[in-house]
C-alpha cells in the first residue's frame, strides 16, 4: 500500500505547488481517497498540524502529515498503520531522518491527544471545521445567513453523488441498470441512474456500456438546465462555452433533428469533447474552436449568405467559480479570492453581451453557472438586463442542487430577445 501513498503525496504536491487537478491524476481508489481527502479537509489538518507543532514544517513534510492525520481520523485505517506507513513515506520520499522522526513524534501525539478544540468564534470555526476559507463563509453569512451558510459549508464535505446518464437513442435506463447490476438504482427523468457509493466507477468506465456510448457520467442537474432552452426540432443551438460536453451531447441526444454547434476557446478540451461525440456517435454536433468574447462564426451551412449564423437558442454554461460543486471539484475553494471572483463576474458579464449578439429575434438564450453566489448570478443578468432592454427573463431561474443535494448546484435563467436593440 505504500506505492498508493506515495502516488497520493506526489498529486497533493502537484496540486498544492502547480495547482494541477486532484480528480485528472487517474490515481487508485485509496490514493484518490487519501488525495481527494486531504484536499477537502485541507484547512482543518493545516489547524491540527499548528496544535501539534511549534511551527509548520515545510510543504513536503506537511503533506505527509496531512494525509497520516486524514488516515487515523476520517478513514477506517488502523491508527499505527496510519503512522507507520506516513514514517516510510517520509523516508521513501526522501525528506531524510529527521523529517521521519517529527513526523512518528506529531501523528504520535495526535493519538494521544485526539481532535483539537476549534475556535469559539462561529465563522472562524464553520471555516476551520469544514476546509473552507474564512472569506467565504463570511460572505455566505452576510447573504444567506449564518444557519444555511454553515449547511452549505457542510456540504462541501459531502461525497457527491454519482450519476449516470443513459442514451436512451441506444438502451433504456432499466435495461443499463440490469447489464450493470445496480441494485435499487434510483431513475430519474427515465434517463440518469443513481450511483450507490460503492459503485465501482472503474468497471464502468470499462464496460462495453460505456464503451459503446450508451451511458456517460453526467448529473441531472444538467438536464434542468437543458430543459430551460426550450428546442424545438431542427432549431439551431450554440452551445457558446461548450466543454467537456455533457451538455452538448444531452441536447444531441434529446433531438438530433438539432444543428448543434459547441464551441470552446480551449483546443485541449475539445479534444476530449471530440471523443466524447464519437464515442456516443453523434453526428448533428459541429465543434470549432472559438473564442466567446471574440466570436468569429461560420454558418451552420455551406454557401449561406449570412457571414456570421444567428441562433434559435443560445446556451452559456460560463466559465465561474465552481462554488456550487465545491464537494466534486474540491481544489477550487482554495483558487478563489474575493478580486478573482469580481473578475469572474465581469467577464461573465462579457462573455453574455458577446454571444447575445447572435441570437435570432424571438429567440431565447439560457444563461448558467455552477454558482449560487448573486455576484455570478443574479447580478450578472440584471446588469445585462439593464443594458439591454431588448432582452426580457423567460420565467424564474432554475437551481437544481437548491432542494436535492444529489444535485450540482446550479443557476440558470432563461432570456428571451423580444424587441428591437
């Protein structure tokens, strides 16, 4: 098992260093527990390490300890194995004696002493208790109050739930759940089936179902946000912020009477969006590298008149600061400053004046983020709708993940070009 450890130390130095994504590292199940873990947890065990130590050791020793107090206290794992595997890892990464000896003497006291009392103060302990910084819970306090503020906290703590989304023009949901023995799997919308928690994710990605293109991994809060375009058969969809692709391949797969065009201004990403498309044999999807603030288009189809396409329904699942899938995407909390997400918000709003443009009149545009925070949200329309009096909502926006948390948290509000500009 130390190999495993020793591949979980080298992404948590990745991550912590670089910034690289815990989740893309194709680590085993234990090592992305221990990583994911970790990740999660990281401002408690930085605040237990500070209760045993006179002073932080460096980087590379912290992250030993980190996952050593991760494996006595949130794992089922015996606390000497615990303390003996993190003392070869010490050695094994070679951080030399000394470190192997603090690290044995603080996880030692640690069992000795148990959880650290947290601050009395109640932001600063909702921030330490659940990894989150203190910034945020703060502002989460000012909007939402301090009760929810500290459930949402908690759910960043939370194993997200797991879904799978079924193509239903290849299978049905059933007869997914029966090939893959899924027992008691919970169907919903006729198309996404509930992953228990012990679902090997591995196998599946394995499986000829996956393989074929009958099943890919997407949450159903997805489809909320789907559902609010509205398309009608043979409309022409943008898809304005498109990768990885979920979203494209869910409106592809709902009609594929739809002339899709999913763009990205990243050629990486739609490498992978290519993949995908291919693996679910889609054929009504063109994919283009552009850049949404600066859209050069080609139209849909050869020969037309119009240098540049307007659509029936535009979709911006635009880029933000994830604080709505914090529990999926763990690393992001600790990316986000309060300037970075004024920059957020601004480029947000950018990205929606810019693709709003090539919208055909009557037609109607869905704005989203995997936020709930108003600077992203709420804000970002009523600016736009400020300044744009031809637009008009489309009813109340959507938020899956507020009632269910099986789902995402997401915001979506529908906009609909009703006048002249």
């Amino acid at each position: 098992m130390l190999t495993e450890r020793e591949e979980a130390y080298r992404v948590l130095l990745l991550w912590q260093k670089d910034g690289a994504f815990i989740k893309e590292s194709g680590l085993s199940p234990f090592a992305m527990e221990i990583a994911l873990g970790v990740c999660r947890r990281l401002l408690y065990l930085e605040y237990f390490i500070k209760t045993l130590t006179k002073r932080m050791p460096s980087l590379e020793v912290k992250i030993v300890l980190e996952m050593g107090l991760f494996q006595m206290f949130f794992m089922e794992v015996p606390d000497y194995a615990a303390i003996n595997s993190s003392v070869d890892l010490a050695r094994s990464a070679n951080l030399g004696n000394g470190a192997a000896s603090l690290v044995n003497a603080v996880l030692r006291a640690a069992r000795k002493s148990g959880a650290p009392a947290l601050p009395p103060q109640r932001i600063r302990r909702v921030s330490i208790e659940n990894s989150v910084p203190e910034w945020i819970v703060r502002r989460w306090f000012d909007i939402y109050g301090g009760d929810v503020a500290e459930s949402m906290a908690k759910a960043t703590l939370e194993r997200p739930t797991e879904w799978l989304r079924v193509n239903l023009r290849k299978t049905s949901a059933p007869v997914i759940v029966q090939r893959l023995g899924i027992a008691g799997a919970s169907i919903l919308y006729d198309r996404f089936v509930e992953l228990p928690h012990d679902a090997g994710v591995k196998a599946i990605l394995s499986s000829p179902e996956f393989v074929e293109g009958q099943i890919s991994f997407q949450n159903p809060s997805a489809y909320e946000v789907v559902k609010l375009l509205d398309v009608k058969p043979g409309m022409s969809v943008w898809d304005a912020c498109a990768a990885p692709g979920g979203k494209t391949a869910l409106l592809a797969e709902m009609d594929p009477s739809l002339e899709i065009l999913a763009t990205d201004s990243s050629e990486h990403r739609l490498e992978k969006m290519k993949d995908l498309m291919d693996r679910l044999g889609f054929t009504n999807v063109k994919i283009a590298c552009v850049d949404a603030l600066a859209p050069h288009l080609s139209p849909l189809e050869p020969g037309a008149s119009s240098p540049e396409p307007q659509f029936d329904r535009i979709l911006l699942d635009v880029p933000c600061s994830n604080m709505g899938v914090v529990a999926r995407r763990p690393e992001s909390v600790y990316r986000l400053t309060q300037e970075s997400l004024k920059e957020l918000a601004s480029l947000q709003l950018r990205i929606l004046e810019s693709a709003a443009r090539f919208l055909k009149p009557s037609g109607r545009l869905v704005y989203a983020t995997c936020s709930p925070d108003p600077m992203e949200t709420t804000q970002v329309v009523a600016k736009f709708l400020k300044g744009h009096p031809e637009f008009a909502k489309a009813g109340e926006p959507v938020l899956p993940g507020k009632n269910d948390p099986r789902f995402d948290g997401f915001f979506a509000q529908a906009l609909e070009l009703v006048g002249e500009a």
